[in-house]
C-alpha cells in the first residue's frame, strides 16, 4: 500500500510520501515515491506514486526518456500543469495496456495513480491527481489537497486545519500528521517518509526532508500530537450524568437531555 | 453507508452508531442502526447492524420471533456470549442465502455485518463482530474495539486513546469524537447519533442518548474538539527552517537534519 498527499497552497506547494512497497504482506520493500523533475529557473515538477509499481516505474522511465531525448512532448515542452498532466495521463495508459491482458489473467491489475504537481513559466503553481484511466483532477480552494493510496485514515485532519492560507510550514506539519495517523492504523503504509516543500516562483526545491522512522523531529512531532491529542481530548466537555462525579475537571457541561423527543432503541425484547 | 463501534472496557461496554442508510445517493433514509434485547436481571444484548438493510431487519425480525415464540434457541437461551453471537452469525447466513441468487444476477450483495454486545448473568460482558460469512472475532486489551461499516475515518482517534481503563464517559465521548471525524469525511454516514452506555453487572442501559445534528451537547462537542485540534497543532514543534522566522511561538525547536545519510528524491533530471 501507499500514502501520498499533496498539497496546494498561496504560497507553494507541499507534497509528502510514504516508502513502504509490498507485494504480499511478506515480500515488502523501501521504494522511494517521489520523484521531481526541474528545468532550472523555468519549471519544476514532483510526481507522486501509487499503484503498480511497476507501471509506475516503467512511467517514471518514459518521462525521464523523453526529457533526455529532447522529444516532441515532454515535461518540458507542456506549456501548462494541465498539459503536463494530459501527457502523464495517456503515458499512463499506455504502460497499462502492455500488460494489461497478461496481468488480468493472472488475478493482478497493471492500475497506477499519481499526483503530478508543480509550476510552470508565471503559471500558478498547481497540482492533479491522475487516475489509471489517463483522466486527472486539480484541487480547489475548499479542498486544497490531493491524496492517492490509503487516504481515509489522515484524511481528518487535512480536512480541519487546512486552507489556501495555511502556511508551508504548517501545511508540512499537517501532512506529517496525517501520515502518523495512517501508519498508526495501516503497516503497509511506511518510513521513511520524504517530504517537500515548494515556494512559488522559486521553480527549486525549498526544503526536502527524507525522514527515517527514528529521526528526531518525526519521533518529537509524534510524542508532541500524541500528547496534546490526550490532553485536548481530556478538556473536552463533560455529559450531564458526569456532573454528580466530583473531582472531574472538564471544561463545559452540556445538558445531554435529547431536545427533541426521547427515543429508545427501535427495538426493546424482554425473553 | 453506516458507522458503527462498540468498545468493551473493565468498567462496561459502550456502543455508538450512525442512522443514515443509503440505496445509491438519491435514495437516502433515516434508521436506527441499534437494537437492545434485555431479560431484566439477567441478560442485556446491543446489536448494531451494517450493510444490505433488508438482510438486517430480518435478522432482527428473526431474533426477536424467537424470543417471543420461546424457542429453543434464541437469545434467551444462549448460555455464553460467544454461542449468542454463532447463533446470529447463523441467522444472519440464513436470511442472505434466501435472496443471494436474486441479489447477485441483479448486481446486488445480501451482505451484512453485525456487532453483538453484553453480558449474560455472571459472565464478563464482551462484545463481537459478526461477519456476513457467519463467523465472528471479539476485542482484546491491545484492541478493545470493533467497528463495522465506514471504519477508517474514525480509526485513528480510538487508536490513541481507548484502553481497557478508559472510563465509560470517556469511551463514549471518543466513540462521539471517532463518528464526527468519519460524519465530516462522508456523507453517507450521519446523523442522528445513538450511544448506549452498559455498565457492568447492571443488566440495564445507563445511558441512551440519540443526538440529532443539532443537539447542544453535539455541537458542543464537535467545536470544543475543533478548536482544541487546532490548538494541539499550533503547539507541534517547528522545523529548523523556521528558526529563522521570529514572532512565531512554537513549543519546541528540533532539527530537522537527517540524522543518517542526505537523501534526494530518486530521480532528478534537468531538460
């Protein structure tokens, strides 16, 4: 499995990624899924990976073929992030159909997704999400993200603390969050987590972090949101049967008497 | 969709459920997800009920027939917890085979799931997840919970705080916090919230609450948790990049130099 997560900001981009491959729980594996391609002063793109794995290297190679061979289309030649993604789409596809009937028989599927993000030339920096059939979708001022592989567990929190005016360094830290809480819940999701942070109009990488499963800041920003999760949760206020317990700090008290009418559970057998 | 958990603790069992049930988008209803069977003084049972909505209802309908016809088997005469619970899962396999030829020509699956809890006389109360397949698995300490339905929304929140310790009302409050999480990201899950609260050797509810989306405590809930959230997230410690900025209180400073070997991101090719 894999999590990736983008993110689209006024002031750049955030993107992070999971390393954990698996291909059966006892054939797992560290593959990096992130990789940025720059034309220096120009443009500056990072690709995220899901899926297949080997779809997505064979389109990895196809990308890099076609920027070294100067080729008709490529990343360099896409004059928008929207083209770039079209171009990623279709490469997509293709990889996809080789081995398509060969891996259809055998019970696997050849699918791979991807986030494509970066910036163009004075283009807004943006980024798209590109599904196995060649299709892709952006973000949106209220839903400023883009994940692909096991999105639901850190999904929560990208949901609340996020916005197009969330800073870079929060937005990192966000996605960090978001990453724990997945590889709390899932193993196939995994270290080290690689993380990169583009400020727009700088068309290179501002900061690029690999972080292994001990590294300092991870294993502090864990202990930190674990910490202050409990501590938040213990503030939270207290049911109106609470109220006869002494000695129970909480912060409010909330009548829990339903407003409306009292029910009981639909159905109430007595043997 | 549905939402549903149940958390077994030294103190009692606490069940919680989502009301929302949906035949595609444009087909959606409110129904209780919850059902209690009590013999007074002597046994208590709470199910919550996934999936196919007809296969539910008779199942439901099918325990309850049995209670009242006095047959020889039913909840009533079930000596353990466990032979409750292979009971169900025999109901439940029965009721899905009537229709599954039907179902499945018309693309259509009569699954469903089931979470069982409570206590029989003397016995420890416990709680188990009933798989349309029949069979069934119950908590443990290190996982004192099982969820059916939309599970991994709500997921990571009672990864990191219930234990077996934890008290009834802060189970519940979790069980509160873990359905909002999963309410926020899915639409298919919703309200009115119903929570059961069973404290042990009392053979009777302690506490039903049915929370409709704007019930104070509810909402009270869900903006104390909101704030607080962000206010644990403004605390987490700031990257060494960000030593830099000033006027920016962060709780703790830790370097975010990796300690091992400088990774790039695997590929990096100029145009």
């Amino acid at each position: 499995m894999t999590y990736c997560v983008a993110i689209a900001l006024d002031e750049g981009l955030v993107f992070a990624s999971d390393s954990r491959t698996n291909a059966g729980v006892d054939q797992v594996s560290t593959y990096s899924k992130m990789h940025s391609f720059e034309v220096e002063g120009e443009r500056l793109f990072v690709l995220l990976t899901a899926g297949n794995l080997a779809t997505s290297q064979a389109v990895i190679n196809r990308l890099k073929r076609d920027l070294d061979d100067g080729a008709e289309e490529s990343l360099a030649t896409a004059r928008h992030m929207s083209e770039a993604a079209e171009y990623l789409g279709r490469l997509n596809r293709e990889e996809q159909e080789k081995h398509q009937e060969a891996l259809t028989k055998a019970g696997f599927t050849p699918d791979a997704s991807f986030i494509l993000g970066g910036q163009i030339d004075d283009e807004e920096p943006a980024v798209f999400m590109i599904y196995p059939q060649g299709n892709f979708i952006t973000t949106s001022p209220h839903t400023p993200f883009l994940q692909i592989g096991e999105s639901k567990y850190g999904k929560p929190i990208l949901d609340r603390i996020l916005m197009p005016s969330t800073s870079l360094a929060d937005a990192a830290r966000c996605a960090l969050v978001s990453m724990d809480s997945t590889m709390r819940s899932n193993v196939t999701v995994g270290p080290p987590i690689e993380m990169l942070v583009y400020r727009k109009d700088s068309f290179a990488q501002d900061h690029y972090l690999c972080l292994e499963a001990d590294h300092p800041y991870l294993l502090e920003l864990k202990r930190a949101w674990d910490e202050k999760i409990r501590e938040a949760f213990c503030e939270l206020p207290a049911f109106a049967w609470e109220a006869a317990q002494s000695g129970r700090r909480r912060g409010t008290q909330v009548s829990t008497k339903p407003h409306r009418k009292k029910r009981k559970p639909a159905t109430k057998a007595r043997g």
